[in-house]
C-alpha cells in the first residue's frame, strides 16, 4: 500500500472500514462514545472551572489520534481484499 497516492490509500481505507461487520462497527461506536462523552463532561463543569474547557478542547483535539489507529486496526483484515 506504500507505493500507492495517498488518495488512494485513503479511498482503500475507506473501503475497508465499510466492509466492517456489525459487531467491529459497534465496537468501534462505543469507542467514540467513550472519548467523546468527557468532553461534554468537561464542558458542564466550565460554570465551575474554566481550565476543564481546555481540557475539553484538548481531548477534541486528540480525538482523531485515539480512534482512527482503532479504526485502522478494526478495518486492516479488510485491506488485503481491496489490494488484489
């Protein structure tokens, strides 16, 4: 996959995360769930501490470097199909 554009790898990956199965996409969901959900946590809290919406804009910030090596490892049974 290393010799290919990265639009195409991309588009490869892309393709893989689709052919997920129901289970993996869940999987993945909750995932999320569970980096999103302190975020709006944190930004309750901003009418006490004002410091937790940097926390929240932190951990929004992060959030692709969290899901997307999950993702990417989830979907990678599905890139040899689209390598052929």
């Amino acid at each position: 996959m290393a010799d290919k554009p990265l639009t195409e790898r991309m588009a490869l990956l892309e393709d893989a995360a689709k052919k997920m199965t129901v289970p993996e996409k869940t999987l993945l969901n909750v995932l999320k769930l569970l980096v999103i959900v302190p975020v709006f946590a944190l930004i309750l809290q901003v009418t006490n501490n004002w410091f937790s919406l940097a926390w929240a804009a932190l951990i929004f910030l992060l959030y692709p470097i969290f899901v997307k090596p999950i993702q990417y490892s989830l979907s990678a049974k599905y890139l040899k199909d689209n390598n052929k």
